[in-house]
C-alpha cells in the first residue's frame, strides 16, 4: 500500500476529477486523507475538494509542489502552462508527476518541467469516484518499474487500468474518459420514454441505470460480443427487435461512433492549442 511507504500526494487542480481521484485511492486505502492535498484557483473548488474528500487545500502550487512525492497534474489545457511555470522550481527532484490533462503530451508536460523528469500521462474517468472507473496509462521514459507498478495500482484501484501507447490516450478519452456522459444521456433518454409511458420519473431512472450496468456486466463478465448478447434479446417479430429497429433508423450506432471520433479529434485539438 502507498500509505506504507508515507507518500505525499498532492492535486495541481482540485475539480471533480481530482476530486474522484482523491476519494477513490482514499477508499480503496492507498492514501489517508492527511496525505493528500489539492489546490485549486478558487475558493469554491477548494471548498468541494475538502468536503469530498476530508484533505486539506491551498492555493500556493509551490508549496504543495515542495511535499509532494506523486503530484497530479489536474488543470483544465488552457491553465496547464501557468501551473507548471508556479511548480517548476519547487518539484522534488524524485517526484512522478501524473497528467490526467486532456489532449497534452508527455513531450509537452517534459518541456514544461525538465526532460528528465518521471513523467506519466493518465486518461481515467468520473466512475473512478464509485470505484468504476475506466483508465488508460502511458509511461513516459523516466518512470522506473517501481513507479510504473504503482501507478497501475492506484488506478486499478479505482476501477479497469490498461496501458496503453501515447498515441492511443486520446482515443481512450474519446471512448471512457467521456463515454459516462454518453451513457447518462442515454440513461436519460430510456428514463424520459418510461416516464412517456406511464412510469413515475425516480423509478424509470433506477430502471434505465441499473438495465445499463446488468447490460455492461453481462458484457465483462460473459466475454460475449455484445452483438451476440443483443442477438439472444431479440425475439422473432418480438418487442425488442421493432425498438432496435426505430435505434437503427435513427442512426444512433453511428453517433455513438461520431461522439467517440470527435471527442478524440479535439483532444488533439487541445493538445496543439
């Protein structure tokens, strides 16, 4: 466990990401509250990430950046030159920096904090706060396997972690990193025809939730295609063929792959900017 090893944690960006990172490793009992720390450039973020997770905040980047052994790069592309120019000259000599920045590099991140630096970029997700969630990692070349196998552990803690070439992080963003917005759209949707059909509103979300997460386990837990399992449901002239068939003439499988191709086209975007 981390705890033992009296690691220093410390989030440059205290948003919901942070946040869900910082609850999920706290939970699953890598970190104690008392070693974590966050910062944030407003007091309203500074106040949820306490609330959320019971660790302290400040607003000074190089302070946090003096005591922190794994330092979380968690800012929004537009702030991330302004973070690393505050914590640049404070970082530990040995400290991993984590990226869960959207979009931006490790060439980049390196440039910004020295060549030499142990440096890892990390696409997870929301889920990760309800110990859900889904990451993909890159190492960038200074992470020694001591570090590596920690940064597997923290994030496979939360949820699924798989590592993955650089080039892919973007799609792994276009696909799990947004995906969660995707599926409560969905949840919306199927809970909104429920509630058109008679079903009280509460109970049509519980519904739509939980058939999405007996769908998805059924999916992780059979090895089934999901075409082969969507086959099984689909009775002859029965009721879920006609649905899937008002799915397909409204050409929802090609936005879902729309979404996915366009969320990884502006992280690409966002790492030129």
């Amino acid at each position: 466990m981390a705890d033992s090893l009296n690691l220093k944690c410390g989030f440059i960006g205290a948003g919901q990401m942070a946040t869900a990172l910082a609850l999920g490793w706290i939970r699953a009992g890598f970190f104690k509250p008392s070693q974590i720390v966050g910062s944030s450039r407003t007091e309203r973020s500074r106040k949820k990430f306490e609330q959320g997770t019971g660790s302290k905040t400040s607003h000074d980047n190089a302070k946090i950046a003096r005591t922190s052994d794994l330092l979380v790069l968690s800012v929004k592309p537009k702030f991330l030159a302004d973070a690393m120019d505050s914590i640049r000259e404070s970082l530990k000599p040995e400290a991993l920096i984590v990226s869960v920045v959207a979009g931006v590099p490790i060439s980049k991140i390196a440039e910004g904090l020295g060549d030499k630096r142990a440096i890892v970029r990390v696409m997870p997700n929301t889920p990760c706060l309800v110990g859900q969630g889904v990451s993909g990692i890159a190492f960038g070349p200074h992470v020694s396997d001591g570090f590596q196998q920690l940064i597997y552990q923290l994030f496979s803690s939360v949820g699924m972690a798989n590592v993955v070439p650089e080039n892919l992080i973007d799609a792994v963003n276009g696909i799990s990193g947004c995906g969660p917005a995707y599926a409560f759209l969905m949840i919306e949707a199927l809970a909104d025809g429920a509630v058109k059909m008679g079903i009280a509103r509460d109970m049509a979300i519980s519904m739509a939730a939980q058939t999405l997460l007996g769908a998805s386990k059924m999916v992780l837990e059979t090895q089934q295609h999901p075409a082969a399992l969507k086959d099984a449901v689909c009775s002859p002239a029965g009721t879920t063929i006609a649905g899937i068939h008002e799915l397909e003439k409204a050409g929802v499988r090609a936005a879902l792959m729309n979404a996915v191709q366009a969320a990884t086209h502006r992280a690409h975007e966002l790492g030129k900017q």
